[in-house]
C-alpha cells in the first residue's frame, strides 16, 4: 500500500483558505453553509478519497442519519 502525504505548506495554505471563507460565511444563511461545507468536503473525497472510503463515508453517513451505530 502506498501513503500519500500532502505537503505541509500546501494544506496550511488551503486550511488557511478554508478557514477565512468559513469566517465570510458565519452569519450566511444555514442552508448557504450546507451546501458551501458539502461541496467542499466532496470535492476533498473527490480528489484524494478512494473509492472504498467513498462507500464507507456514504454508509457512515447513511446509518448516523437513521440513528444506528455503524
């Protein structure tokens, strides 16, 4: 298996990012921040998720909605 690691002044530039656009967002309508967070954390999985991370997110997801332990 091979590990990926992202460079570190890279994610410090882009969590910096996030973190200002998440500040902008603050007093945005809830629904506005839904939709801002899921699209960011889906073009994360996107980009570095494997296919069977995807499937067990998805699924993680799913059973914390229904309220069952994954």
């Amino acid at each position: 298996m091979v590990k990926h690691k992202t460079q570190s002044k890279r994610l410090t530039r882009k969590l910096t990012a996030l973190r200002q656009e998440a500040w902008r967002l603050m007093h945005a309508p809830l629904a506005e921040q839904h939709c801002w967070y899921a699209s960011v954390l889906l073009g994360h999985y996107d980009y570095y998720g494997r296919t069977t991370t995807r499937r067990s997110a998805a699924s993680a997801s799913k059973s914390a909605a229904s309220g069952s332990a994954v």
